[in-house]
C-alpha cells in the first residue's frame, strides 16, 4: 500500500465512522455513538449487562471507555488484600518496590540518552555540512576538476568512517526510516505494549485497594492508545512508597516484557513452535514466497507458494536455520560472474552494441543486457560486447545453453559470453507449487522454471518476499510466520521505548508524577511535615513556602529541559533521517 492509498483509506474510515455517529445520534443531545447502561434491573444482570459504556467521538480521535472490567478489579483487591494471602500480597509488594527503583533509574537513563541523542546528531550534522562545503570548494578551486572532486569524494569517505556512532535513539517512521508495509504491525505492537503497560497500574492500584474508575481504548488518527483511570483523591491519600509502586508499574511492566522477549528470542524456538503447528522448514531447497508487490514486473510470474532455489548461481539451500542467504545475496555488492554460456559467435556478433553497454549501469531495466566475449581477440571480431536478449541466453529451455569459463570449454563454432560487469540482471530459479499445475504436467521437471529480473537487485528484495516456513495444510496462513518476528521485533522494541519514553518527566506522563514523588519522598526525609487539622482535612502533605518554591522551581526546570532534549532530538532524527 502506498502512502496515496493509505491517506485515502484513513479519511474513507473517518467519514465513515462520523456518518454512523451522526445516524445514531440525529434524535439525541449525547455525543456517544453507543449509549450508556447504567444498570439493568432482573434475574439476568451481570457485568456485561451492567457495563457503562461511552464511545466519544470529535474530529480525528474517538475513545472508547468502559467501566465493565471494574467488578473484575475489585475481585483481585478483596482477594490481593485477604490475610490468607498476605505472603502474596508482600512478594508483590516486593516486586512493585524494585520497579520503583527501576523507574528512577530509568528516568535518568532516559536523561542520558536524550543528551548523547542530540550530541551525536549534532555532531553528525556539522561534519556532513563542513565536509560538503570542502568537497564544493576543492572542486571548484582547480581546473583539474574530475581528478580533484574524487579526491573530495574520497576524503568525505573517509570523513564519514570518522563520524560518531550512530545515535542511541532512533526515529521510527513508516515509508521514511521502515516500509511503509510495516505499518499496520507497527501499530498492533503498539497498542500491545501500551496495553501491557497500562495492566500494571490496574494491578498496583489493587495492591492498594485504590478501585478502578474506567477502563479504556482511544484512536487518534491512525494512532492507538489504551489506559487506566484512578480516582485522584486515594491516590493521592496514599504514602509516597504506595504511589511510586503504581506510577512506575506500567513502566516497570514494559521492562519486564522486554526482558521476556529477549530472553525468548536467545533460545530460538521459532522452528521448534512452527514445525509443531503445521508449517514445514523449506530451507533445506530454497525460500518459499509469501507475497510479491502489485506493482512489480514479477507479480505475473512468480506464484505465490513457489519455491525459488537460486539466485544467479547462487543456492538458497541451507542447513543453517539463522542463515539468510536471501537477503544476504540481494544486498551485497554484484559478484564477478565466474561463469558464461556458449552460444553460436555468428549469432552473438550480428547483436548490435550501444547503449547498454556503455552505460548499463543507469539504464531502465529491459529485456536487452549487455554481454561480452573477454577472451576473443578484438582484431578479428571489433567489439567483444555486444546486446544480447538476457532471456535468450539467461531463461533456459529444451536447448539451454552449456555453461563455461572459457571459449576453449566450448564448441569450435560458439563463444563462451558473460554478463557485463556493471549489468544488474539476476536470474531467479523457483519450484512451481504443485497445486498450481494440471495432473497432466506433474513431473518435477516441469515444475522448475526461471525468470530474469532486470534492475537493481534492491528492488527485488523490497517487492518479494520470502520465508523458510511453508504451510503443510491449506487453512494455515503462507505469511503467518513471516510476519510473526516482524511483530516481536517491534513489540520488543516499542515495549522498550515506552519503558523510556514514559518516565521522562513530561506533562501527562508517568515521568512527571514520579519526579513529584520523589521530591515528596526527599522532603519526607529532609523536613518534617506540618501538622495540623488543616493537613488532615486535605489528606496531603504539608511543608514550608520556600521548599514548596524551590519544589516548583525543580519540576518546572526539568520539565522544560525535558522539553527541550525531546523537540532538539526530534528535529535533528528527522533532518538526519531525510
């Protein structure tokens, strides 16, 4: 899908979504696409039927919030809080303090890398704009201009080698820094790791018998969100250690997710889980294709389900499992073709020799490559090179030309050719599936064929897509393990980042709430409260005007500068990303 086609759909989905709310809503004041039950009376009644439900709707953002789970949570509180369960109530407790102490950490973890983002971008920018302006000045201040400007060229590369690693945090953005294809997992994980997040503030909060006062989901744009709404009043009520155990948890719980994930992906059980599901491990004779794109010239001659076998002469047989030869091959510089084939020399010295040879590098990819003949003298022939059909000579049939090094390992009659060096044509030898042939053409020799993909080998790699794992029975999905480590990879990565992003002290995050807590937890330590009856109706705690000041002047302070460090890195990952 391209990014025409998916604004395309996104506003069809939003004009359709406010014609519903407007159709359900002509006849009633509420803004709620689906009203609200606030009970209902009967033998029947349960939580669904005693669900308050109220989906909001304004331009782009509709949420979805919900108090049905809220029965759920007080269960888990009377039971977390029983005295029969009171050692599970201490290990969790427990376990909820060592995330508090994850989340400071955390936060000054996401202090520094902020810092060292914007030191490398920085730094990473003023070197490419100072070695541009060198290499523009070195070659317009010499009147040998070629030779100076790739003497330039050489000294930028070697300037670049010079630059910083690259940064610790890195933009994700679909169609600019991942596929544009990746977007709809991207936005799954997404929601899951915020979901997972969010779980951890519902399961802290019942450790401290605060109640639930909704549940929910919302949609901006395209962008999903999940949260968890607490009362403000116990919450605030509650000592300073309780509220860092429920601000940090959701936190804390993207941590533990992430370690999970890693931990899971280090023992490898991916063929173990496919094999035992259905799927069947091709790679021991080639890579089976799960989708190739619309657009792309292979999309009518490469089934889906086929096999492919090689690349050129290159096998994609495998015995090691983790081994990716298919993408390996595909981005790798082009190879110097060992081997030619014999054709007649009068066939191939009557092609004419142009363009393709001269510049095959930067043609359009066609039908016609530019061959050569290195080892005939050019005395007796003109020219070596000559444009050849590449489904002539690379497509193979009854009469499929004998391969060689030399002209010597040919007939008498016939040259041995060979690619050009700068000509980016692959051959690409695929299995049909057997599904796809008659009963009549079953033999395996009939199954086997080869296409010649003429362009940069990038292209292919970006419009084909292959996997190891072939289904065994016709319900399983072909991309279904594919697109699974697609999904791990960015719940493992989002989960993370949220872990992070999370604790920077921003307004409406769980950063600015912990950074209060843990002045609250230092003023505790340092000064003692004032009392008084004043104190005790708020249910807050107290302390002198000039600690309150200097209180402010701290979250106000790291606020900004966390405001700061976000939009700097921010601008820079998005200059240096273009």
């Amino acid at each position: 899908m391209g990014l025409t086609s998916l604004l395309y759909a996104v506003f069809v989905f939003w004009v359709i979504l406010h014609a519903i709310h407007r159709s359900l809503t002509h006849h009633a004041q509420s803004r709620s696409i689906l009203p609200s039950f606030h009970g209902v009376q009967g033998r029947r009644r349960g939580w669904l039927m005693a669900l308050q439900t109220r989906v909001t709707l304004q331009t782009v953002y509709v949420k979805l919030e919900t108090t049905g789970f809220n029965d759920v949570h007080d269960t888990w509180a009377s039971r977390l809080n029983k005295t029969s369960h009171a050692h599970l109530k201490m290990m969790t407790t427990m376990l909820y303090d060592l995330g508090s102490v994850a989340g400071a950490l955390g936060m000054l973890a996401a202090f520094v890398l902020l810092c060292v983002t914007v030191y490398r971008s920085l730094c990473l920018v003023f070197t490419q704009s100072s070695r541009a302006s060198d290499v523009i000045a070195l070659a317009s201040s010499t009147r040998t201009l070629a030779k100076r400007a790739l003497d330039a060229k050489e000294d930028l590369a070697r300037a670049v080698e010079t630059l910083p690693a690259a940064t610790p945090l890195n933009l994700i953005l679909p169609g600019v820094t991942v596929p544009l294809s990746h977007l709809p997992v991207l936005l799954v994980a997404l929601f899951l790791s915020q979901v997972i997040h969010e779980l951890g503030h519902a399961i802290t909060a019942a450790l401290e018998s605060i109640p639930l006062s909704s549940v929910g989901a919302s949609l901006f744009v395209i962008v999903p969100s999940a949260f968890v709404s607490l009362p403000a009043a116990p919450v605030q009520a509650l000592p300073t250690s309780s509220k860092l155990r429920i601000i940090t948890s959701g936190a804390f719980h993207n941590l533990i997710l992430w370690a999970l994930l890693y931990s899971l992906s280090s023992l490898r059980l991916g063929h173990l889980v496919w094999t035992s599901i259905g799927y069947q491990d091709v790679s021991h004779y080639g890579r089976v294709v799960v989708s190739v794109d619309e657009l792309s010239p292979l999309h009518e001659h490469l089934p889906i389900r086929s096999v492919i076998t090689d690349l050129d002469d290159q096998s994609l047989v495998s015995t090691d499992t983790s081994a990716d030869i298919w993408t390996t091959y595909l981005l790798e510089p082009m190879p110097k073709h060992e081997l030619g084939w014999c054709v007649d020399s009068r066939w191939f010295l009557d092609h004419p020799s142009n363009e393709c040879c001269n510049n095959s590098s930067s043609a359009s990819p066609s039908q016609v490559a530019c061959f050569s003949a290195n080892d005939v003298p050019q005395s007796s022939t003109g020219l070596q090179q000559r444009c050849v059909s590449s489904l002539a000579v690379l497509q193979p049939d009854a009469a499929s030309p004998k391969r060689c090094k030399e002209s010597v390992h040919c007939e008498s009659h016939k040259l041995c050719i060979k690619l050009g060096e700068d000509t980016e044509v692959l051959r690409v030898k695929f299995r049909l599936p057997r599904a796809s042939m008659s009963a009549r053409n079953s033999g395996d020799e009939q199954l086997i064929q080869t296409v010649v993909w003429s362009g940069p080998r990038e292209e292919m790699l970006e419009e084909v897509h292959v996997s190891k794992y072939s289904p065994r029975y016709w319900f399983l999905p072909i991309g279904l393990p594919d697109a699974s480590p697609l999904l791990f990879n960015y719940i493992s990565t989002l989960t993370l980042s949220l872990y992070f992003f999370n604790l920077i002290p921003l307004p409406h995050l769980d950063g600015s709430q912990l950074l209060e807590a843990l002045l609250d937890l230092i003023q505790e330590r340092t000064s003692p409260r004032q009392s008084g009856a004043g104190q005790l109706e708020l249910g807050s705690s107290h302390y002198p005007r000039s600690q309150n000041r200097w209180r402010t002047r701290v979250t106000r302070g790291v606020q900004i500068l966390s405001i700061g460090l976000i939009l700097e890195s921010l601008s820079l990952g998005l200059y240096n990303a273009m």
